[in-house]
C-alpha cells in the first residue's frame, strides 16, 4: 500500500494539504485540502488505508454552552470542520465497522490526520448502531395470532384485529412516541433494576419506573401484557445472548456533505419537545437570532440559544391560575434506574409547541389553568362557537412570549391545543389542534387580538362536520355512531394531531389518530362556526382498491402545491394529493376509504421488524415537515420525516423516491419530534441557511452519556462537497 504522506503549505493565511505519492487516478494536487483560519481538516486513515463515510467529531466546553461540530470523509478520507469558534478542540472519527478514535487535541487553522480504529469484532462495531437496527430484531406476533384471543388465550386483545393495528401501539401511537427503542437503554436490561428470576418478570418491573410508569403500563395494555412481556423479554435475551443486528450503510453522496453543529440547552432533568428559529411563512424572519424550545411536562420554562454566542437562557413561563395541575403531581410506581424515587418534572405550564408570528413573538400551546372551561365556553353562553358545539374542558390553551418586551402574555382557549401554525391570511389567523381529543378545531384571529387584547371574541372553534348530502353546505347533522342520513350532514367524533394550513386554497388539514387513521381537510367557509365543512381521508387499509397499504398517522405538514405529507406506523412517508381523486369528495359514500388513489406510500430507511412481511421500515417517525423554501439545500419542497430510529432527520427526494439519511452519530440517542429551516443569510450560499432541530425525547438520560446528559439543539448544513468551507 501506498504510503500517504502530507505536507503542509502555507498560503494566504490557510494551510493547503497535498496527499503525495498517494493520490489515486481521480484525485490531483488541486483537489487538495484548504485549512482556513476556522477549520480544522485532514485525512483519516486505518489500517485498511482512507476512510470514507466516517463522521469526524469536534467537541468543546470552552464556550459558554457545550458546542459540537460534525462532518463527514469523502471517497478519500478526507475532512474538513468548518466554522469553528476559536477554542480547544477533541476530535476523534466515529463510523461502521470503527470503535471510536483516541481523541486528538486541535485547534482552528491547523492540520489534523486522524487514526481511525477498526473494530476488533462485529459485537464492538454494533455498539454504534442506530437504535432501529436493534429494534428490528423484534419478534412481533405472527398475523396468523390476530385477531387477539384475550388473556387467556394468546395474549392479544381481542379488540386486535390485525398484525397492523397492533404494530400502531407498538410503535408511533405508544411505545415510541416518547422515546427510542432500540437503543442501548432499551435494548440491555439495567442491573439496577434489581434481580428478577425471569426476563418476562424484569421487563414488567422496567415499564413501572418513573413519573412515566402509568404511561408505559397503559400502553402495554393496549398490546396485551400476556403476550407483549415475553416478546420483550425474548429479545433483550437474544441480544444478551449475542444476536447481532444488520449493518446499517455509510453515509453516501450528498450524505457526506452534511455539517452538523449541536449546542447543548436545557438541563439533564429537562426533555424538550421540539423548537422553532422563524416564521413558517417565511424563512428569513429573526435571521441568526436565538432559538426558543418547548420543554413540555418538563419545565416550565422556554430554553433559549443564541447560535452565535453560544449562550443559553431561559423564559419563565407563568400561569393564570395557582391551582393548574403539574406534572409533579404524577405519583412514581416504582424507582426510575436513572433518578430513584425523584420526581424530575415539574411543570404547571406543560408547553408542547412553539411558532414564530411574522412579528418575531413565539407563540406557544401552554397550559394556563385547570381544565374546566370558563362559562363562555359552554351550553347557554352566547358565543358563536358555543352556541354551536358547546365545550367543557380543555387541557392545554395560549400563550406568546414577545423578545422585544421580555413579556409572556397568557390566552385562554375555550379548545383544547398542541400543535400549531399560522394562516397565510389578512387575520394571521392561529390554527390549533388538541392532540386527539375534544373534537373540535380551534382558532385565534390574532389581528383581532392584538387589536382588542379580547381573548374571548378573537377565538372561534367548530365541530368536525362531513357535506353526507353533499349539497355544498353545512346543514343539520346526525351524530357519530348514528346512521346516515341522506337528508343531513354527518358530524365526525375526530380532532386533529397535527395541524397544517394550505397555502393554494387555505383549507386546514389534520392528521387523526388511530387505526388506520386518516387525514382531515377543513374547509372553513366565510363563517367557520357555523359554514366550516370536511373532508375525511383515511390511510388506505384492506381496501381492494387501493394500490398501497399502509397505516395509522402522526404528524403532518404539506407542500407549496397543496400535497400533504403524513408520516405512517407502517413505516412509511406518505403523501396525499386530493387532486388525484377520481370520484366524489362528499356525499354518502365519502366516508374515508373513496380516494385510496390519492395516496402515495414512500418506506422509511432501516430493516423491518422480525415477523412482520408486509413492506415497510422498523421506523417509528413522530413528526414531518416539508422545506417548502429550500432551507436546507436539497430543493423546494422537499418533505423532510424525523428518523426516530435512525438517529436521524430523513430527506425524501420525490422525484426519485429516495431518502437522504441526515444522521446524527454523536450522541448516540437523536430522537427529533420537530424541525424548521431558516435562512440566515440568502446571499451566503450553505453558509447562510440550514434546518434546526431538537434532542426531543422524553428520556435524554437514555442517550449516549447516560445521566446528565442534557437536549441538545442541532443545526444541519448542506455543503455542496465534503471539503467546502
């Protein structure tokens, strides 16, 4: 092998490194690496010569808050860090087949040749895998066990009808919506749990653990503890016994061109659901301004960074009424392995979704109060929306936080909230939906509000109502569970999960929870209490008309053209264009399975699970969100799923069907519940823009690290070449 022999030349206050006597028939001198100022670059290497597809791994704690910076080799090994703060550095080379490197010290300005380590065995390489890998190794009950027996058959609910609607508790509708599975945490059993004389026996223990345990226990019901225990129990004892999980791929082609910069935010007993860095309608509002996160049942604050200090702080966030409920308030079932008997999160304001308005305030769903609505909300008030569709409770309203004033400004809702997004209209109207339940869709005319400071008139809500007689208008309706009535409409018992609006027509558009679960159009009409109509959509599943199957929705966003893109339990990213359907889109029959052809089904990255044959990925996604403004750099429009198992964000190219695996190596654990893109500076090419996310589990404590490790808020970059400055 040809020896590869580098020498430094310094030029214009850079350092050029030139690869002689080891350059290949496509490389030359002029390919050659250029060290700025602020990088820090050069050639890995091992034993079995250049390595391509590794991450390299820059971390200090020079700054004010933690800061990191990935990238990745290209064909020949080589790197470069680019925009380093000025400080003291530990770099090291992370990838498949690899152990991690012996940490090298370096600076910004100089040359770093870097030793890559070999994994001595395929037990040591697997220790780095993403979470699904591991997670596939799952031995999921056969679709000849379904429909379920009960407890004292097989083990499954009888409500189970279908290998498919177990796998949505398994996956984006219990187990993984708060946390990876698969991952070293999971996929090991903790000593500190105790001893117990049956894995079956440890994992009943393990799912009590912490303020989460009634949760966890609630979800095992929905799977049937008699047969859900032991197939846990059964896969961390193949992994204990030596079961090794597929190897996953090394990053390739724009995959390498990645920089990730990561800042740690927050604290180690806080977990962050998601984050926002501008406006959704407009990507170049509160360029290079600070990030705010959403810290759910955590805290009751909004972490905040400033990117270009590195400072973090905090924004208190208060309530209405001393009496609203806390997460503290959540008894233990059993010692956490992590944190023992103490309670970790104590939060009144429960602040789960935050968004820019075009005036740069953050608009947060936040709890203000207890649930009991207040009388102008229910039957016999003489509210528009109540006089229609009366409510009595809401477990989560309204807040903004303006960075100008410093000031948090609590609403009352008469709906309940979680996500949000605002209109492209006159009002900025602020369209809500509740998280699954309440069955009502609720609005703020924030124009309005600003105006009036009139929390009660600017709010407005409605039911969910189908045209059934299809005469274009809202009429009188039966209720759900009732028959169809060719005379009336039809009422739907659904409330939206996420929320988007269009921007071709204004329509809203929700996922619904479930199985199969569906998509919803609202059609809001000139006086949406009383003239707002829907549109139901459900994910195509056994309906012999449908050219794909699949299942069970969570998040959604939607494109420039009005496409709506929803990630599926099934493991797929699936989009639905409403222009494609071919018969009619109210009356009788469009009850939910009368447009299978407008649905297009993409399967996520990773294996599938053991025992399961139908397509699809292990993949769990939470959310999605579509770069309708090309903030990344892979075009306009291109729907972008959270990789919950892949440790990564996961790009979908729609004209090839592929998927760009935005991967995060370190630390292990990238569990995203949200994103957004910002354009910082339109003229600075990659430089100037980037998407921004969130290490958004519920157990942060879980990642690599283990306890103290804290969520973390991501910057991602797309350069066009690994070595571009």
């Amino acid at each position: 092998m040809t020896q590869r022999v580098l020498y430094p030349l310094i030029a214009t206050g850079a350092i050029l490194l030139l690869s002689l006597g080891g350059l290949t028939a496509q490389q030359s001198p002029g390919e050659a690496i250029l060290i700025g100022g602020d990088d820090i670059g050069g050639v890995v290497t091992s034993t079995k010569g250049p390595e391509a597809g590794v991450w390299v791994i820059a971390e200090t704690a020079d700054l004010p808050a933690k800061f990191v910076k990935i990238v990745v080799t290209d064909d020949n090994g080589r790197y470069l860090l680019p925009q380093l703060p000025k400080a003291n550095y530990k770099v090291w080379v992370r990838g498949y087949g690899l152990v991690d490197s012996p940490p090298a010290q370096a600076v910004p300005g100089k040359a770093a040749n870097l030793t890559a380590a070999v994994a001595p065995n395929p037990h040591a390489a697997a220790e780095y895998y993403p979470a699904i890998y591991w997670f596939s190794l799952l031995r999921v009950p056969d679709k000849s066990e379904f429909p379920g027996t009960g407890p004292k058959g097989n083990g499954i609910p009888e409500s189970m009808k279908s290998q498919g609607q177990w796998l949505h508790f398994l996956k984006t509708d219990s187990c993984w919506s708060c946390h990876q599975m698969g991952d070293k945490a999971t996929h090991e059993m903790a000593k500190s749990l105790g001893h117990f004389d049956s894995s079956t026996a440890a994992w009943a223990r393990r799912i009590l653990s912490g303020q989460a345990g009634n949760n966890m226990v609630n979800g095992l019901g929905q799977l049937g503890p008699e047969r859900a225990l032991p197939m846990f129990a059964d896969w961390t004892d193949r992994i204990a016994a030596g079961e090794l999980p597929p190897t996953p791929p090394r990053p390739q082609g724009a995959e390498r061109n990645i920089v990730i910069t990561e800042w740690d935010w927050a604290d180690p007993k806080a977990y962050l659901h998601d984050e926002i860095s501008t406006d959704k309608r407009n990507p170049t509002l509160n360029a290079n301004g600070a990030i705010y996160g959403a810290g759910e049942l955590s805290v009751d604050y909004l972490p905040v960074l400033d990117p270009v200090s590195a400072v973090t702080s905090q924004v208190r966030v208060p309530v209405r009424d001393p009496k609203t409920p806390s997460s503290a308030d959540d008894k233990i079932a059993a010692p956490s392995p992590y944190w023992g008997d103490e309670a970790i999160w104590h939060s009144q304001a429960n602040v789960h979704n935050p968004m820019f308005d075009g005036q740069g305030r953050v608009w947060i769903t936040s709890r203000i109060r207890p649930s009991e609505n207040p009388a102008f909300c229910k039957e016999g008030s003489s509210h528009p929306s109540a006089v229609l569709f009366p409510l009595k409770t809401s477990g989560r309203q309204l807040a903004v936080y303006d960075p100008k004033t410093k000031q948090v400004t609590l609403i009352n809702t008469c709906f309940g909230t979680h996500h949000l997004v605002f209109a492209e209209d006159r009002n900025n109207t602020l369209w809500t939906s509740s998280g699954g339940g309440g069955g009502a869709v609720g609005w703020l005319n924030t124009k309005m509000f600003d105006e009036t400071h009139d929390e009660e008139k600017s709010q407005g809500w409605t039911a969910l109502i189908l045209d059934t007689n299809a005469n274009g208008k809202r009429d009188e309706y039966v209720e759900p569970g009732q028959p169809i009535d060719p005379t009336k409409d039809k009422r739907i018992d659904a409330a939206f999960y996420g929320v988007t609006v269009s921007p071709v027509d204004g329509s809203i558009w929700g996922t619904v929870l479930g199985f199969p679960g569906a998509v919803v159009r609202l059609n809001p009409g000139p006086n949406p209490p009383a003239t707002a109509l829907a549109e139901i959509y459900e994910l195509p599943w056994n309906n012999p008309k449908a050219p794909v199957h699949g299942f069970s929705p969570r998040g959604l966003d939607i494109d420039r053209d009005g496409v709506v893109w929803t990630v599926i339990a099934s493991g797929h990213l699936a989009s639905f264009d409403r222009r494609k359907c071919k018969g009619p889109l109210n009356g009788p029959t469009a009850l939910g399975q009368h447009c299978p052809e407008g649905w297009t089904l993409y399967q996520l990255p990773g294996p599938q699970l053991q025992g399961v044959s139908d397509p699809g990925s292990a993949e769990a996604s939470y959310y999605d969100w579509v770069d309708q403004f090309d903030t990344l750099g892979l075009g306009k429009n291109v729907p972008i799923a959270t990789g919950n198992g892949n440790d990564a964000l996961l790009a979908l190219l729609p004209d090839s069907g592929k998927f760009v695996v935005l991967r995060v190596p370190y630390p292990m654990g990238f569990y995203a519940k949200g994103m957004d893109g910002r354009i910082d500076d339109p003229k600075a090419g990659w430089k100037g823009k980037g998407l921004w996310a969130t290490y958004g589990t519920r157990t942060p404590f879980h990642a690599e690290g283990g306890k103290g490790t804290t969520s973390k808020v991501l910057h991602f970059q797309l350069r066009p070449d690994p070595l571009a400055h």
